[in-house]
C-alpha cells in the first residue's frame, strides 16, 4: 500500500513538471514561429 502511494506521488510530480516544460516549450516555439514569419515576409 505504502509502495502505491509514493509511486502515486512521483507521478503525479513528474505529470506536473512535464505540464511546466510543455508550457515553457510552447513560449519557445511561438517565438521560433514568429521570427520564420518575420524572416520570410521581409523577403
């Protein structure tokens, strides 16, 4: 039982940094996105 709750708690702690670094990632790309649009307009 005790065995079950600590796995429980690592993933629900995994689930939540994966949630953060997808965020995070998704800044990243908007930017990455945005200066492709810049680049390719200006041309």
């Amino acid at each position: 039982m005790e065995f079950l709750l600590i796995l429980k708690i690592f993933f629900i702690i995994g689930a939540i940094i994966t949630i953060y670094a997808v965020l995070r990632n998704l800044d990243i790309i908007k930017i990455i996105l945005i200066y492709v649009k810049d680049t390719l307009l200006r041309k």
